[in-house]
C-alpha cells in the first residue's frame, strides 16, 4: 500500500474540521439553544426571536471555534494538525489495552520540546510528519481488528517504535537524514488490513 503523505494531511484536516475541539464545543452548544427557540416560539413569537438570536450567536461562535482548529493546526508547518493525530492515535492504541513508553516520550517531545517547536517554525520535519503518518496507519489499522488489534498492533509496531526511539537520540538534522528513506519504505510497504491474508496466522494463533 503507497501512502502519499500529502494526501494525508488533507484528510486530517477534514476530520479535525468534524471531530476538533472546535466542533466539539459547537456540538455541545447549539442542541440546548435549539431546544430553547423551540419552547420560546410556541410561547411567544418575541421570546422565540430572542432565543433564535441566541442560537444564531452560538453557532456563530462554534464556527469561529473550527476556524481557530483549522489555522491554529496549519501554523508552523502543520506541527498542531501532528499533535491532534498523533494523541487521537495514542487513544485508539490506548482503546486496545496498549502502553507503551516510547509513544508516550515521542507525544511529550512533539508537545513539549521547545527545540523541535522552533525547528516547525521555520521549515518542515519530515521526519517528524512521516513518524505521525506511521503511528496513525498502524493505530487505525489495529482498531480495525477489534479485540485481535492488540497482537496486530505489536506485531508490526517494531519499525515505528525504533524510529521514535532514535529520533529521541538524534538531533532532528540527524533524525532528518536517518530516518527519512527507512519511514518511506515503511509506509510504500506498509500493511493493510487483510484478516484472510497476512493476518490470518496471528489470528488463529489468539
């Protein structure tokens, strides 16, 4: 399976548009409004003009909300649209019964390391965008099992793990000549979700 990072970026970006924490304050807030216009018309015609420019407020404010998500995660070479995919991949593995160290350091770098956020600011990691493609194709990959994603996440994780581990040893300059080619093989070979095939002798062994 060939995955264009590109591409990827695109979609990420229309789900954080449905599923950021713009649109989740949005959800949260025009259903009470909406309920509100309804028991105001029946009453009044006044109040129910009221209550609609509340509502009309409301909306307003959670698109405003989705637009901060979308610019705020376009900024500095797309480093918040990593940091949203890579914690929504740390969930689903989380789902699975998955702890892992190495993926917890890897998040607390992309969030935390002033070093690397500075480095987004001026150009682009590759590096870093290719390792949050690779834990984003894995961890959906091993949901997509069920209950057998955990055996399916740990038995092809070894690739995406060493690569986060020495990223946490490199300098990024070295992170960017080392690990560029291996992470661009991985994911040009990268699995794909096939129970009948190559998964079918580590099922049967559940």
């Amino acid at each position: 399976m060939t995955l264009n990072p590109e591409s990827w970026v695109r979609r990420q970006l229309w789900r954080l548009l449905w599923q950021g924490p713009g649109a989740i304050s949005a959800y949260l807030s025009i259903p009470v409004p909406l309920i509100c216009v309804a028991f105001a018309m029946i009453e009044s015609s006044q109040l129910g003009l009221a209550s609609l420019v509340i509502l009309s407020m409301n909306v307003a404010l959670g698109v405003l909300l989705v637009l901060a998500d979308e610019i705020d995660s376009c900024r500095h070479h797309n480093l918040g649209l990593l940091r949203f995919s890579a914690a929504k991949s740390r969930s689903r593995i989380e789902k699975l019964g998955i702890k892992s160290e190495q993926v917890d350091h890897f998040l607390n770098t992309l969030w935390f390391d002033r070093e690397l956020e500075l480095r987004f600011r001026k150009t682009r990691v590759r590096s870093v965008e290719l390792l949050v493609v690779a834990f984003d194709l894995l961890s959906r990959l091993a949901l997509r099992y069920g209950r057998c994603g955990k055996r399916v996440f740990e038995a092809n994780q070894e690739p995406v793990v060493k690569a986060m581990h020495l990223f946490d040893c490199l300098t990024v300059a070295e992170a960017e000549s080392i690990l560029l080619e291996p992470l661009k093989l991985w994911l040009r070979d990268s699995p794909e979700f096939d129970p009948e095939g190559w998964a079918l002798p580590l099922l049967k062994r559940l």
